[in-house]
C-alpha cells in the first residue's frame, strides 16, 4: 500500500508520496483550500488505488485538510510529532523542508502500528470548543476579580471581599449600589470592574448549561460516577475523545497518566510516577478522587486502607487516581455502546 506523508501549513500543503519499502514515489505541493485538496486527492488516485494519507497530529492546520480526505472516502492515520524525529535522523537527506518533513510523516506511518485513525468531527469537537471558551472567560474573571479587590481596599478595606463571594450575583448587585454613591475616580474604575464581572459570570454560566446539555444524552453512564458533573464529564469526553480508540484499559490509564513507568535497576523491578500523559484528564481524575474521599465510600476506604498499611497520602492518592481511571473507562465504554444502539453520532 502507498502511503502519502503531508506536512500541513497555514497556506499550503506538501504531501510526499512512499512505497511499501519507504522509497520516495513522488511529491506534490497544493493550496490548503478545498480545491487544493481535490488536487491532491486526484493526484494521489493516479499513483496506486491502494493508498492512506498520514498526517502530523496538528488539527489545527489538518482539521479542513482532514474533513475533506474523510468526506471523498479516503483513509487518514494521524502521527504523532515525536514519532518524526526518529525519521528525520534516518534520513540521508540533511536539513529541514516541507519535502523531508512530509517523507518524514509517511516512513514513520508506514513503520508504525496502530496509529489513530482521523474522523469527522462530532460531539466531543464541541465539547471541547465550548469548554475552552468557558476556560478563557473564567480566566479573564479571575483577573478582573483580583484587580477589582485591590481597588476595594484601596477605597475602603471594609469593602474587601473573597473572590469567590464576587462571582454571586446578589454580592454584585449589593456592591455595584455602593459604589454607586462612591465619589472619585478609583470608585468609578471598581464600578465598571463589578460590571464587566457580571457580564464575564453571565456568559460563563450560559456556557455551562450550553455544556450540559450537549453532555447528558452522550454520557448517560458517566454521570452516575460520584464526583462527576457536567463539566467535568464534558472535560473527559473531549480529553478522550473516541475512548475505542484504546485498546484496553491499561492504554487508557496510560494516555492519561495515571499508569506508572516501569523501572529496571538489575533484577528488581521498580516504579516511578508518570508526569507525561493528558494532563487536562489527568486533573479530572484527580478532582474525582478528592471528591469522592470527602464522604465515607470505595474511595476512602482505599485512602484509608492504603495509609495504614504505610503509603503516604500522596501515594495512595495516585493510586486511587490509577483505579478510577478503569472505572472511568468502563463508563465511557458503556456509553459508547449506548450511542451506537441509540443511533448518536460518535466521531472525532
């Protein structure tokens, strides 16, 4: 089978055509435009039938490229960024271009398995989209908060509040009355900081009820997990993306990060924290695990367990993590099984 290699870019693509045994086929360059992937989907049908297109998982230059590969029949693999240094090396060619970063991406597709395989966008694109512009709105809060309680106390420190009691409505509209019959220039600047916060919170909030109503049909069985909500079950989702994508639960657990890295020193037989992995899942992980030891169940049960039999908090915390992530993965797969036989779209 041919595999064609394409380093994407802003304006154009360069795709780098292989045989089975890695030998350069031949090579073209096309707009990254719609009429510049048809040209490259006719030129790739005029070098062999039997072909797949491999790409740098960078979505945010191969997203287009990729719906319309997917949308004319074509089969796509993603390779990662770090699987093409090992080519470049390889390599006889010297130097960095378009041309050998494309031959790059095709020998490192055709010498690994089980690379993903590129999808249409679907449910967990939005979730993501959604979830990242609620991200950035609650940053540009925080900030304005912090700014907002060192004009407070510059005012009066009577007035000084924690920030979380600024995100309440209630407490807004009690201190923007205030500041209203506040004289000066630094009460004026607070004022229009308190309404500015309000409409930051107003969005946020419009943002999350969007996020839970997209999550609940997808997620059905994920919610029924103590510790998760709508947000963080939306965090999941778009982390993991399509979660049959890994093959059991341990590749799971090492996408996240929670599966620790072996480590052999002579004939023993060592381990030692994985700091790779997703970290957003990672994170969500770890809130779940918190959560759910505040109350008596499994999860303390295990913290407490562990504890006595001398690991330190910290440790049996990462092993809580480990464990929840197979109870999360069976989730997901049972909700994925649950699409597929309700007939809800699933793609990435």
């Amino acid at each position: 089978m041919l595999v064609i290699g394409i380093d994407a870019h802003k304006r154009t693509h360069t795709a780098v055509a292989v045989d089975g045994n890695g030998a350069e086929v031949g090579t073209r360059t096309v707009a990254a435009t719609s009429d510049g992937h048809l040209e490259l989907i006719k030129w790739a049908s005029g070098l062999d039938p039997a072909r797949r297109f491999a790409a740098e998982d960078c979505r945010h230059l191969t997203r287009g490229l990729e719906r319309d590969l997917l949308g004319a029949g074509e089969l796509v693999v993603r390779v990662p960024p770090k699987l093409m240094a090992g080519a470049r090396r390889s390599g006889r060619t010297a130097g960095k271009s378009d041309p050998i970063d494309a031959l790059a991406v095709a020998r490192a597709a055709l010498r690994e398995r089980g690379l993903a395989t590129a999808r249409l966008d679907g449910i967990e694109r939005e979730l993501r989209l959604l979830l990242d512009r609620r991200e950035d709105l609650v940053a540009q809060r925080t900030r304005q908060i912090n700014r907002l309680r060192w004009l407070l106390h510059d005012i009066d420190p009577s007035l000084e509040t924690g920030a979380a009691n600024l995100t309440r409505f209630k407490a807004m509209d009690a201190l923007g009355e205030h500041l209203r019959h506040r004289d000066g220039l630094t009460a004026e600047i607070a004022l229009d900081l308190v309404e500015e916060i309000r409409e930051l919170s107003t969005k946020a909030n419009r943002l999350e009820r969007q996020i839970a109503e997209r999550v609940q049909p997808h997620a059905p069985s994920l919610l029924t997990l103590e510790g998760v909500a709508a947000l963080t079950a939306a965090k999941i989702m778009a982390e993991t993306a399509d979660v049959r994508r890994f093959k059991s639960a341990d590749a799971y657990a090492r996408h996240n990060g929670t599966a620790p890295i072996p480590v052999w020193s002579g004939n023993n037989d060592h381990h030692r924290l994985n700091r790779g992995g997703n970290r957003q899942l990672n994170a969500a992980l770890h809130r779940i695990a918190v959560t759910q030891m505040r109350s008596p169940g499994l999860a303390k049960d295990a913290h407490d367990r562990l504890t006595k039999a001398g690991k330190t908090k910290r440790d049996a915390l990462r092993i809580i993590r480990r464990r929840l992530s197979d109870i999360v993965y069976k989730h997901l797969m049972e909700d994925s099984s649950i699409r597929e036989s309700t007939g809800l779209a699933w793609a990435i």
